[in-house]
C-alpha cells in the first residue's frame, strides 16, 4: 500500500530508530512512479501539487508544512501511514483537501488528530482500527463520514462532529465501545448501516429532527442503551436497528412524526398494522399484542428474555425473520388462527419453549424457525401447511463444525413431527391424482360403448379402424423415408468407390 533525489528539509519528525534511508531499487520504482523521497518520505505528484505516500514505519510524530520542494502538500494519499504502529502524534497543514482511503489504518498507538477545515473528503477506512485513538476532530465542511472510518476504534471517546454533516456511512464508528453519546447536528439526514453497532458506552443518544432514515442494524449490540426517541422527520428506522438492546426499556415517538407510534413504550408502524419494535430490556414477564396488528416485524423482540407469555390477536398474520429469536423466558406459544406464515428464524432458539400449538390456517414456515428450541419435544404441524424450511423443527447447534466453522445442526433427542404433509407425499398425490383420473376416462369409455345404439357402436368400430389405418399410413411412409436415405447413401458410396 506504500510507494529523485532531493532534501526533505521542510518536513520534521520525530523517530524512534533515527533516519532510514530506503533501499536504492526502492527509490528507482518509486521515480518510475512520479513520486519522489528522501529516504523516510515518499511524495507522488497529484493535481494541485504533491500528496504524502507513505511515511517510514517506526516514525514517532510527523509535523507537515504547506509545501515540501516548492510544491503543496494537498493531500494524504490511501495508505499512507499504514504499519506506522508507533505512531503517537500527526499535524496536518491546511493545504490539505484530502485524506485518502485507510490512510492512518491501523495506527495503534495515535492518541489524538485534528482535520484541519480545509479537508473536504475522508476515506474510507481512514482511521480504521487506530486502537489507541482517544480523540477526533473532523473539519467544519465535511458533509460525510464514510464507511468504516473508525472502526474499531475502541478508545475514542471525544469525537466532534461538523455542522455540515449529512451522512454517517456504514460500519462509520462500528465498536467504538468507549464512545458517549455523540453530538449530531440539524444537518443530519441519515445513518448507515451498522454506524453505531456495538458502541457499549451509548446509554443515550439523542437523534435530530433532520434525520429521514437509519440503515440496517445501526445501534445492534449496543447494550447500554436505554431509552430511544423517534424523531419528527424519520420515515425509515430500518431494519434489526435495536437488535441486542437489552437496556432498552421503552421507546418513544416524537408526536409530530406520522409514520411510527408508540403505545406502552412499543414501537408500532403502518397505522399500527405493524408492530415494529419491542423494548428488549422491558421488565414485564406478561404482553399481549393489539388486535389490529397484521405483521410482527424482523427482530421486533429479539432477546426479550423477560418475556414468559404472550397474548396473540387474531389480525396476526405474518410473524417475520427472527421475531422471537431468542425469547429464551418464553414457556408456551398458542399462535392464533388466522396466521398464515412464520419466517426463518421465527422462534428460534427459545430454549425454554416447551408447549406449541400451530393454527389449521398455517401454509409456510421458515428454515430454522423453531431451531434451538431444546425443550420442545413434539410438534404437530396442521393439515393445509405445505411449505417447511430445513431445520425448522428439532435441531440444535452441535459440538462440530463445518468447513466454515459454523456449527453443525445435530438432532434433539426425543423429538417427534407430527402431522403436515411433506413434498413427497404431495408429489405421489398428484401422481396418485393423474393415476385415478386415467382410470376413471377409460371407465367412463367402456360404459359409454356398452350403452351405444348397434348403429353408433359401427360407426365406432369404423372410425377406430380409420385412424389405426391412418396410423399405419403415417409410419409406412416414416419407413420408406428412411429406406430412401439409406438407398441413396449406399448409392453414393459406390459412386465415390469408383471414381
């Protein structure tokens, strides 16, 4: 990820080791590629001036001016200080407009860097895994973070973030464990994918009315927050965004927003058609969810492990990807009448369900759905079900695993499937199906010809013998044909033999 002749005079740094002059063939490859150095720095020549490209890797702080031999330094080029794992300390002029994908990656002992204002873009990456990083400050006119900017970045808790900024992008600040409720601006209009996952400091945060949409899981794992408030402009919380909140007892919705609602600190969406989300650190051991709700979202009460009993409303009709997954208070389930589908995952690993009943309207259940669910030992599945997904019942993680280290699905013992009807008793139905119908046209046949006139019976008698006939015809000429062909082969090849 690294990269003629000539002084570096304006440049200082402090080195663990003293000077390094790189090898000769070094500098012959780094000319060849328009960048010069001066045995502990390389430049390469960008528009504008000349970026920084790689730095020796047992430098201590690095001091860069506005020029370096008469041009200017107007950017941190992709992997600049990568390996530079002693690196304590970098100032940056304010000629630089850039800074290049993973360009401080992996710079483990950088406590603290200040952007200056006249950065307008980040890598992505830029930052990622700097696990000593205490503190950062980003310039006044960045608009985005990018994906994976910190990542990894398990000490930093003093992060300012600018009055400009529109988007944190996917994985942006992804296990910062010691981050503290970040300060986001009235710029702000979405949050990626995974941006927050698995900030274990966040107890709150506060989102701006600005904010329109957050990505998929963006505060998963975030085990200290307790209480989230749904802004007045958000139409799109995504999905699995609080899954493994399991401080998170209540949830509340700003009463200018009109696409979400809250009733008894849950989160309910399409007029309340959908219950999107269930506080998984609420106490209560006893809900009953509202007539009216038709779908139970992906992961809406994942790991609510206070759970010991649910009510279900005969709206229901859909319980979605990993509802319940790990609900492991949950004892008994009496899914109501009227539900039709239960997707992967559904239940999952609910360890203390012991007691199922499935309704007669059932027709799919996903892969996985009751997988995990140790203590149930039989299920009966209703007659009109006629989708199953591999795993759904009886199976638990094994001790072994497969080429990709994920464990191998290993059988309960005692359990028992009742009921239902597998694809291959529906594959011998048709068959069995198309086998009755043939015998009952030839049955029908028989009795019609014994119940024809002596006229009708001769023209029947006639026209069976006209279309044998015909039949006869049609190979006749199939043969004769071929005969042809053959004659006219041998003819050719005698032909051929005497010339």
């Amino acid at each position: 990820m690294h990269r003629k002749a000539g002084l570096l005079s304006a440049v200082t740094a402090a080195l663990l080791c003293g000077m390094c002059v790189l090898p000769a063939f070094a500098e012959e490859d780094a000319a060849a590629a328009n960048t010069y150095t001066d045995g502990m720095f390389v430049f390469e020549y960008v528009d504008g001036g000349v970026a920084l490209n790689s730095c020796d890797t047992s430098a201590l702080a690095v001091d860069l001016p506005e020029e370096t031999d008469g041009r200017r330094i107007v950017g941190i080029s992709a992997g600049a200080f990568y390996g530079c794992t002693k690196l304590q300390g970098v100032k940056l002029p304010d000629s630089v407009t850039y800074i290049g994908d993973g360009a401080f990656m992996g710079c483990e002992s950088l406590h603290s860097i200040t952007l200056p204002d006249s950065v307008k873009s980040v890598g992505q990456g830029a930052f990622n895994s700097c696990t000593g990083l205490t503190k950062l400050v980003l310039p006044k006119g960045l608009t985005e973070i990018p994906d994976n900017m910190c990542a990894g970045c398990m000490e930093l808790e003093e992060l300012t973030l600018p009055a400009s900024l529109e988007t944190i992008g996917t994985s942006a600040f992804y296990t910062c464990s010691s981050l503290h409720d970040p300060q986001f601006p009235d710029t702000l209009r979405h949050i990626g994918d995974y941006a927050f996952g698995f900030c274990q400091s966040l107890d709150t945060v506060t989102i701006p009315d600005s904010v329109e949409s957050l990505g998929t899981a963006t505060f998963y794992g975030c085990g200290n927050l307790t209480g989230f408030t749904v802004p007045a402009g958000m139409t799109d919380l995504g999905t699995l965004t609080f899954m493994g909140c399991q401080s998170l007892s209540a949830f509340s919705v700003d009463p200018a927003n009109t696409t979400y609602t809250e009733q008894d600190g849950v989160l309910y969406t399409d007029g309340g058609a959908t219950l999107y989300a269930y506080p998984a650190g609420s106490e209560a051991e006893q809900f009953s969810i509202p007539e009216g709700v038709e779908t139970i979202y992906d992961g809406a009460f994942f790991s609510a492990v206070n759970l010991r009993q649910l009510e279900f409303p005969g709206s229901l009709r859909t319980v979605g990807a990993g509802a319940f997954e790990y609900c492991t208070g949950l004892r008994t389930l009496a899914l109501p009448e009227g539900l039709t589908t239960v997707n992967d995952h559904g239940f999952a690993d609910c360890t203390s369900l012991g007691a199922l009943v499935l309704p007669s309207t059932l027709t799919h259940i996903g892969a996985y759905a009751f997988y995990g669910c140790t203590s149930l030992k039989t299920a009966e599945l209703p007659r009109g079900l006629d989708d199953v997904g591999e795993y759904a019942f009886g199976y638990r993680d094994g001790e072994e695993t497969d080429e990709d280290g994920i464990p191998v699905p290993v059988k309960i013992e005692g359990f028992s499937l009742k009921g239902g009807v597998s694809a291959g008793k529906i594959v011998w139905g048709i068959a069995g199906g198309i086998v009755i119908l043939v015998i009952v046209v030839l049955l029908v046949r028989t009795i019609r010809k014994n119940q024809l006139t002596p006229e009708e019976s001769e023209a029947l008698r006639r026209s069976d013998e006209a279309a044998r006939d015909r039949e006869l015809s049609e190979e006749d000429a199939k043969y004769t044909k071929i005969l042809d062909a053959i004659e006219q082969s041998e003819q050719d090849e005698d032909r051929d033999d005497s010339e």
